[in-house]
C-alpha cells in the first residue's frame, strides 16, 4: 500500500520487501530525507523550491521569508536524520508549520483571479491523483474486499507505530479491531 500511493519503488514491495517489511524504520526514514528519491518529503518541497525560483519577481517578502524557513529546515532534516531522536521529529513539526505558513499565505493573500483559479485546479487534481491511488492500493485483485480492507487497515497501523517509534523514539499505542472478515 504504502509504497503504491508514495510511488517510492522499491519500498516495501519487491524481492527484499520481507526485509523491509521486517524492519521499517530505514525505508520509512528513507521516505522523508532522501532528496533525489521521487516521492519523499525532501523530495516534494526540493521541486517546490525549483518551481519556486522560477517565479522569483513574482513572489511577496513574507512568502519569500516562509521559504527561507523552509530551505533551512530542509537542509536540518537530513542531518538530524542521522541522530534518529528528537531532532527528526522537531525538524518536521518545523517543514509542517512553513507549509502551513505557506498556504495560508496563499489563501488569504492571493487575488481570486485566473492564477489562484490555476493552482486550486492542480491542487484538486493532485488531490484526486493521490485518492486514486490510495484508492488503488487498497483495491486489489482480491476479491475479498472486506479482508484487504481490514489487513490493509491493520497494516496502516503497524507502519504508523514503526513510524512514530523511528521519529519520535516513542511508540504508538494503538489498538485495533482486528476482526475476521468471511
């Protein structure tokens, strides 16, 4: 599932996917810091700032002040990486408060003109291109959807824990309703 909807190959799937799978923490540390990998956090905010260049001129102090931030926290996440503590979850709740600095710049300052009615259509379609595979990866050829569904749900969880305990070194407490479907 995971690795569908990230388009991250080879991820969990593959021939050393039961390695992986045995022990998530690098792949997953791997899915946030990791540059030049297509679909990694790093990798998303990376073409932001390439997109973003381009509009140099066209971009106000405060937007520019918010990707500044950005830029810096980018550049702590690999090498808080490497720590494996706190650091990799402090860097993120800092790319997560800029993102958000950075949308909210974009709604409440932005002319409802041509160029906003732009980039809310690529944000929906981005929306609907990540649903459908999320979509998909539920969805597979087993036809026992019930099933799939519940051990997708039940895989979810397990890679949220693994992921909790590689960022914050704490695990994650969840139970599930881990009923058998027939």
């Amino acid at each position: 599932g995971l690795t569908r909807v990230t388009t991250t190959f080879p991820g969990f799937v593959g021939d050393d996917a039961a390695e992986r799978l045995s022990n998530p923490g690098e792949e997953l540390l791997a899915l946030l810091v990791y540059d030049t990998r297509p679909g990694t956090v790093a990798q998303a905010i990376t073409r932001m700032f390439d997109a973003v260049e381009v509009l140099r001129d066209q971009l106000s102090v405060d937007t520019w002040l918010v990707i500044g931030s950005m830029q810096g926290r980018l550049d702590r996440l690999e090498s808080a990486s490497h720590d494996r503590d706190d650091a990799v979850t402090t860097v993120l709740n800092g790319l997560l408060e800029s993102l958000l600095a950075l949308s909210g710049l974009m709604a409440e300052s932005m002319v409802r003109d041509h160029a906003w009615q732009f980039m809310e259509t690529g944000r929906r379609i981005e929306r609907a291109l990540q649903i459908t595979a999320l979509v998909g990866a539920l969805l597979t050829e087993d036809h026992d959807l019930a099933a799939q569904v519940q051990r997708e749900i039940d895989g979810g969880l397990d890679l949220g824990s693994a992921l909790a305990r590689v960022v914050g070194n704490r695990p994650l407490n969840v139970t599930a309703n881990r009923t058998e479907y027939r």
